[in-house]
C-alpha cells in the first residue's frame, strides 16, 4: 500500500497544455448575479476533448506522463493514458493535474462524474474527482483509494449536490503515485456527467459522521473537517465522497459563542456553548460539533531565544521546519484525536485529545540537530491529574539511512509524573538532549511523542524546539533597583563597590578571570571554572544585611556553588542551579551561610565547572 500524500492543491500550475479551443471570456459576476447562459456540456473525453477545456499540471508531477492514447481504449478510437513514474524518478515524483473548462459549464442537470479506467496492474488511484479549477476549489469533490483492476470498469463519483454547479470550471482533476515504489500505466476513457438517476439515500457527515465535544477559547478559530456524501448506487455499493464545506449549509446553535461560515470556518466570539451542525440539500448531515468555550485564552509565554540557535518543529516565533504531521494517528492501538487546530488572533496550538500516545513527524528531511543542546516544548494540561498520571516525552532518531524501523534508529524518554504539571497553567521544559538515555545520535532526529497511557487524556502544546545555548550572554545582567543606602556592592556598575577588593587572589586555582563588556556592562567571567575566591578590601559586618544578590549566566556548568568565609576560616556553600537559561537573578537570605560569622565575612568563593558569567555581587536589606 502507498502512504503518500500529495500537496497538489497548495502547489501552483506549473505548466497549461491547452488540448482545446474557443475558451470562453471571463466574467466579472458573481453566481448569484448571472446574465449569462453557461453550456450544458456532459462530455468531458470521448475519443477527444470536449470544446473549451484545457489541461493543467500540478506541481513536481512528471510532465510527460500524461497522453492520449489511440491504442488502448474503451469504445471509439483513443483514450487518455498516465503513465505513474517509479519513486525517485527525478523528472516527477507522480501524475496529476486538472481538466479546466475556463468559460464554465452548468452541471446541475447532471447527479455524477461518471468514467472508464483500467490498469497495466491491479492498483489504487489516490485521488480522482471534480471542481478543482486552480482556484477556489469551491466544490471540489475527491475519491480516493479507487481501487483499478487489468480490465475495463465503469466508476461513479456522485455529486455531492448539483444545484451548486452552475458555472463550474473544474471538470476533472487526478492524481496518482507509484504502487510500492514501482510505476505503472492506467487509462482513463468515456468521461462524461450523466444524471443516472439511480443514486440513492443520500447520508451527508461531517466530523465523519462523529457527535464530537471540544474545549475551546475566544478568539479560537477551526474548520469543519470529515465533510463526505455517500449515496447507494444501483450496484448496491454504497459511494462516498469528499465534498468541500460549500456544498454544506452550517449552522450554531449559539452566534454570541461561536459563528461559522459559508466555507466551514468556525470562530469563537464569546464565553459558552455552541453545537455546530450541518445540512447538504435537504438532509441534515451526521455528526456535530458541540463546543464549549472557556472564555480568554492565555497563550504559553513568547520564545526569546536566538533564532540563529534555534531549530523550530512547532512555533509561530519561530521558522519551522517541514513536518509530515502532528499527530500520526498510529493503529491500531492509538486513541488521540486532533492535532495542530487551535488558531487563536494568529497563535496556533497543539490541542490533543482522549491522550494515550501520540507523535509528530519531521523526516522529509530529517533533522540535524547535533550541535544543540536543549529541546523545549510548553504543556498545558486541561484536567485534574491524580497521583500516577504522568507524560512520557520520546525523541526519536531515524539514523543515517533516515527511515523509520531502518535498524539504525534511536529514541530517549524523559518522564514527568502529575507534580510536574498545573491544571490550566502553560509549564516550560528545557530538557538537556543529553538527559534522554537511549538516544545516541541527534544528526537525524525525525520524531516527538507525548506518552500519558491515558492516564492524562487532554493537552495543549506549544513551542516545540531544539536549542543551542549562546556561548556567551548577548545582553547585560538586569539593572539593580535597590537603593545604593541599603547596599553593601562587591562587584556591580550600578554601586560603589568595596573598596581594595581583588577579585582574583592567588589561591592556586586553575580558573582564568576576566572583565569583559556585555552590552556595555563590565561583567565578571570566569573560564575553565574549578574554584575562584574574592578577597574583600576589608571585614564586612553584614549583621543588618539580608541577602546575597548574584547574577549569573553559563551554557556549559553542571556545578556551581557560591561560599561566605568568615575568619578562622568559616565557610558555608550555596548551590547554584545550572546550566542556566539566560541571566539568572538569586536572592539568597544570609541566612542560608550559618555559621559563617556575618559580622566578620573577608571572603567570598565560587567552585564548580564550566564557564560562568557573573554581576552585581551584593549584600542588601
């Protein structure tokens, strides 16, 4: 079976082989306001194109695949033939395009698309259908997964709703890839709208026929999506195809909480319930949408971050890279529902729901990310948590061949239990890559998965990145605001610091201190950390001082203590959490350094590794 997906309709038209003449002029007139009469025309190809129509590829198809064939045909004297290249063919990737009637035609005396086809081999057409006109797509209407046989067979699509069509310019469009890498040859023939008369028991769906409920936000936007026809034709068999949203009438059971549009578009404009519902003609369609909107919605906190160090899979402040999806929908044993359709005033969120496992796809290509450090992602979770519940966050690495199951693949897990997670509240991880055991390679990552084994059914995900911490900070440390009166300065551009105080005593350390600017902003740094002290000028009696106040900055430090010393000497650690994320702002209370002496503190001490960006050292009340 294939398993790909075709993004013709996004792709613009690469090349129009006008098959026929007398293309009607334009007109500047909307449908509802017609002066004119629009041809009748049932015939699409018989031994021939129809007068009018033209032929438009989509983009990346291979140009030369589609011919008419005076050979092989199904009645008369010529049919039209596609000849599917292999995978990898680097001429075409697949056959596809649109047969356009730019003058349009009035299709409402008709109720199908009706067709010929056989294959070299037994195979399924990806996509065949009607409506699509290079534009709008207004009524498109599509059949997939057509299953084609070595013989002549005669293939039905059913209009969705006739009366729409008149003055349609999509006469018939295709698109068809390689069978399991292979190509082949198929052939279409007799290609013409018919009213058969015999469809029957019309059962229109949208959300596939699916009473769904879906918490929501003002500002919220979505589409109405799982839109199909079925109608039982005179073979018994019943046909389903999928129609646009125009061919459906929409309605809100409550417009002061969410509206929907002619083309399907659902906007939340107030606090409430609303049931979004449907009719196609006169029937009303399968399926609901019962919304529930809880009022303003507060989006996860802005990326800062660089984006020179930055590889995005999910954020608007970011470029993302291409991803295949947001939600994999693995059978047979995954429960999660949606995906990327939260669109909130130009934000869009991940939203998933009935949560048991679920994975987004970044493999064509996949990507490099061997010289970051960091994955973030921001999780909302939408409902009580209990102890047990839990999110398993998966890497995953396709390896050097960049195929999934390849044999060269590689994936770490990190797990948070419910503790890690607030009801109703956006939570950032900044997860170190190197903390996810099991993963031994970042040059060809592919994969995210969330893993709850329902145990957490409902989340939001936002901002889904890699990322390298710069190897030095790009802005200064935050201004202090503490009156200079209740101040004792060791080292900051914002006082006057203790006077004859060296910040680089020879104590036989091997770390390499300096004072570069940053920003402007003298800035204490040390290099190759292992232990650094400070020699104050002079004995401080901090008795009437609170806190220690230390900013400081590092991308590579897995240990960072600071130290007061007292005579004798007296000293007692504070350990500093690291690495850090940008500038990090400590107040520690005096406290904390019992039983230093806080009337006689001489000494200050930083121990650890890696290199450290310090400012504004100060003892404040």
């Amino acid at each position: 079976m294939k398993n790909q997906k075709f993004n013709y309709l996004k792709i613009t038209l690469l090349s129009m082989l006008v098959l026929g003449l007398n293309v009607s002029c334009e007109r500047n007139l909307s449908e509802d306001a017609q002066v004119a009469t629009y041809p009748k025309t049932a015939e699409v190809f018989i031994d021939g194109f129809s007068a009018g129509l033209s032929y438009g590829a989509f983009g990346n198809t291979l140009l030369t695949g589609f011919n008419v064939d005076n050979e092989v045909k199904y009645k008369g004297t010529a049919s039209m033939r596609f000849d599917v290249p292999n995978a990898g063919d680097p001429a075409g990737a697949y056959v596809g395009g649109v047969f356009i009637d730019a003058g349009g035609r009035d299709l409402t005396g008709y109720d199908a698309l009706t067709f010929w086809a056989k294959g070299s081999q037994s195979a399924t057409i990806n996509e065949l259908g009607l409506g699509n006109d290079f534009n709008q797509n207004k009524y498109l209407v599509s059949m997939t997964n057509v299953p084609l046989a070595t013989y002549w067979k005669k293939y039905i699509i059913p209009i969705p709703d006739a009366s729409k069509l008149k003055m349609e310019k999509g006469m018939f469009w295709y698109s068809e890839g390689p069978e399991n890498g292979q190509g082949y040859t198929f052939w279409i023939d007799e290609v013409k709208y018919e009213k058969l008369g015999t469809l029957a028991y019309p059962t229109p769906k949208i959300y596939d026929g699916v009473n769904k409920t879906e918490a929501s936000f003002i500002g919220s936007t979505s589409t109405v999506s799982g839109l199909t026809q079925t109608y039982n034709l005179a073979t018994g068999i019943n046909q389903t195809v999928t129609a646009a949203p125009s061919y459906f009438k929409f309605k809100s059971s409550n417009e002061s909480v969410a509206t929907v549009s002619e083309l399907g578009v659902i906007s939340i404009i107030g606090s409430g319930s609303a049931i979004i519902t449907a009719k196609l003609g006169e029937v009303d369609a399968l399926g609901s949408l019962t919304i529930n909107s809880l009022g303003t919605f507060t989006p996860a906190p802005t990326p800062t971050r660089d984006p020179a160090n930055v590889i995005s899979i999910f954020s608007n402040a970011y470029t993302n890279v291409p991803v295949e999806y947001y939600n994999g929908y693995y059978a047979p044993y995954q429960t999660t529902q949606g995906g990327n359709d939260i669109h909130i005033n130009g934000d869009d969120i991940i939203r998933y729901t009935q949560l048991n496992f679920v994975g987004t796809q970044f493999s064509q290509p996949t990507v490099n990310a061997s010289q970051m450090t960091y994955f973030h992602v921001d999780i909302q979770v939408q409902e009580a948590m209990t102890a047990g519940d839990h999110i398993k966050i998966q890497i995953g690495d396709f390896g050097a061949n960049g195929v999934y199951g390849g044999g060269d693949d590689s994936n770490g897990t990190i797990n948070y239990t419910n503790a890690s997670f607030t009801n109703g509240s956006w939570v950032g991880f900044d997860i170190p890559l190197s903390s996810f055991s099991g993963l031994t390679s970042k040059s060809h990552l592919a994969q995210i998965l969330f893993i709850s084994d329902a145990t957490i059914s409902n989340i939001l995900v936002d901002n889904m990145y890699f990322y390298a911490l710069p190897n030095a900070p790009t802005v200064a440390a935050p201004t202090p605001t503490v009156p200079a009166a209740n101040v004792i300065s060791v080292f900051s551009n914002a006082y006057t610091n203790i006077a004859g105080t060296d910040l680089n005593p020879n104590w036989g350390q091997t770390t390499v201190v300096t004072q570069p600017l940053i920003a402007g902003n003298t800035t204490l740094k040390y290099a190759g950390l292992n232990y650094q002290g400070i020699q104050l000028g002079s004995s401080q009696n901090l008795t009437g001082m609170t806190f220690l106040h230390v900013d400081y900055w590092t991308s590579n430090s897995t240990s960072l203590k600071t130290y007061l010393i007292s005579t004798g000497p007296v000293e007692k650690a504070k350990v500093l959490t690291v690495p850090a994320s940008g500038w990090q702002s400590v107040e520690i209370p005096l406290t904390n350094f019992l039983p230093v002496n806080l009337a006689d503190v001489i000494q200050m001490k930083f121990d650890g590794n890696g290199d450290i960006y310090l400012d504004n050292i100060y003892f404040h009340n």
